[in-house]
C-alpha cells in the first residue's frame, strides 16, 4: 500500500482559510463534515493536492514556525497579487533559489507559513 499524507491545518475560522485557498489556488471543497450544520472540518482539493481545514473554535492564529506549507504552481508572480486581497501577507521573494526554484514567502490569514514554489527554466 503505498503512503499518502495531507496536511490538515486547525483553525478558529474554517471558512476564512477556505475563501484564501480557493482564491489564491483554485482549491475546492471535496469533502464536509458535517454534511450540514456547524463544520467542523473541510478537505479541499486542487489537482492531487488535498488540504484539510479543523474548526476548532479555541486555537489561536499567530506565528507558527515548525511547519510550512510548500505548494509547487505554474506561475509565483501571477499569484502574488491576490495573498493581500485574500487576507494573507508576503513576507519575502520571490527569489530566484540555486536548487532551481522561484520562491515567494507567504502566510495564510491565520499566520500558517507557505511557499509558492515555481521550477525554473533550465539553462
């Protein structure tokens, strides 16, 4: 049987993280549970990547710093726009990185860290 993981991210605010996924990545909600009523978690889904989302109305967003949360796209500066307008901020990049990857430094609404990833051109 082959391993599969996927990140699942606690929040006080399901909705606010699914609103900035789906609009900075196209993610959409393949799974709810519950089906109806108060959610208490969300899978979202963009090609094979799955994100899952807890409400857990006591956590507290802030600075988390031993995860991040590193997501490959087709385009990091056509992305860039839309972090602030989804309630997200940069915090650096992106740089052009010697392994051959575009990197850009975000963090979600509730501070989660991510990169934005981008393979670059050969030489």
């Amino acid at each position: 049987m082959p391993v599969t993981a996927h990140p699942i991210v606690v929040t006080p605010d399901v909705e606010r993280l699914r609103a900035f996924y789906a609009g900075l990545l196209g993610a959409e909600v393949a799974q709810r549970v519950p089906e109806s009523g108060d959610v208490f978690y969300l899978e979202l889904r963009v090609d094979g990547f799955r994100l899952g989302l807890t409400q857990v109305s006591d956590a507290v967003p802030g600075e988390p710093g031993r995860v991040l949360l590193s997501v490959d796209v087709p385009d990091v500066e056509a992305l860039l726009p839309r972090v602030a307008e989804l309630g997200g901020r940069r915090t650096g990049g992106p740089t052009d990185m010697p392994w051959g990857q575009r990197v850009a430094h975000l963090r979600d609404p509730d501070g989660n860290a991510i990169n934005l990833t981008q393979a670059l051109p050969s030489a």
